[in-house]
C-alpha cells in the first residue's frame, strides 16, 4: 500500500473536546453516592494546582453548616439543619434516597492547598474546604504529594 491509498487520520480540534472529564466525573459520581469515602486528588484548574481529598457533596455541605457557631463555641442548630436540608435535597442517594441520575456538575474536596508558581502553598497549614465547577477543571491526579510509603 503506498501512501496516496492510506487514509488520513484528522486531529480533533480542541474546541471538540468534552466541557468535563468524563473520568473524573465518574469519581465524583461515586464519591457522593458513599459520604464517608476520599480519594486523594490533585487537581489543575487554570494554572493552579489544588491538592486535597475528593469527598461528598452531601458531606461537604453538611461540613460547612457545622461552621456556623455561636459564642458558645457549638453549632447553631438551626443553621446546621438548613444546611443538612439542603445536602439531603441535593445528593438524596448520600442518604439512600435513590440513585441520582443527574451527572456532577462540582468537586468538593476537603483539606485542601492550592499552589500557585512561585508561591508558598495557601493556606499554609491546615487545608481548607474547597468547591469548584468540574467544567473549569484541565486535567487531575489520583493522588497527593505525600512521598508513596515503602
């Protein structure tokens, strides 16, 4: 066969490639169907790295509500609840409501750091809850920068 009879292969332009990650959205698929489950991750969103534990919308949202306290240092019940309304509506299969059929349109990650060139991580000691679009997210890493044990 010569080269005039091979065909020719075209390249996809960028433009054509999926809005999300079809991998990664499958993760975060699974993850929020079990709450209680992480995966270490490392995530590049636009130039930044953002490293952390990829946990469960429901988990993430109930997690949040516990922030709000009183001077008393304790949860302020009334908030805590809005919040668990809110992450029981939204992943009901975190709370064996059914199987939601709708694909993830966010990542929630939990002790996360995100680095910047040249900067020093932020925060800088304990991570921080993190929320971001799967959409606005190029390309990821299962796992953290932690050295892999022997």
């Amino acid at each position: 066969m010569n080269k005039d009879d091979s065909e020719t292969v075209e390249p996809v332009p960028y433009d054509d490639a999926p809005a999300v990650d079809w991998f990664l959205q499958h993760l975060v698929q699974a993850v929020n169907g079990l709450p209680e489950s992480t995966i270490p991750v490392i995530l590049n969103v636009h130039g930044l790295v953002i490293a952390g534990e990829l946990i469960s919308g429901h988990r993430y949202f109930v997690e949040q509500g516990k922030r709000f306290k009183a001077k008393d240092g304790k949860p302020y019940q009334e908030t805590l609840s809005r919040f668990e309304r809110i992450a029981d509506d939204t992943y009901p299969s975190a709370v064996g409501g059914g199987d939601d059929d709708r694909p993830p349109g966010f990542v929630h990650l939990r002790n996360a750091h995100i680095y910047a060139s040249g900067q020093s991580p932020m925060p800088k000691k304990d991570g921080a809850w993190w929320r971001g679009r799967l959409c606005a997210i190029d390309g990821f890493i299962m796992g953290s920068f932690a050295p892999a044990p022997d």
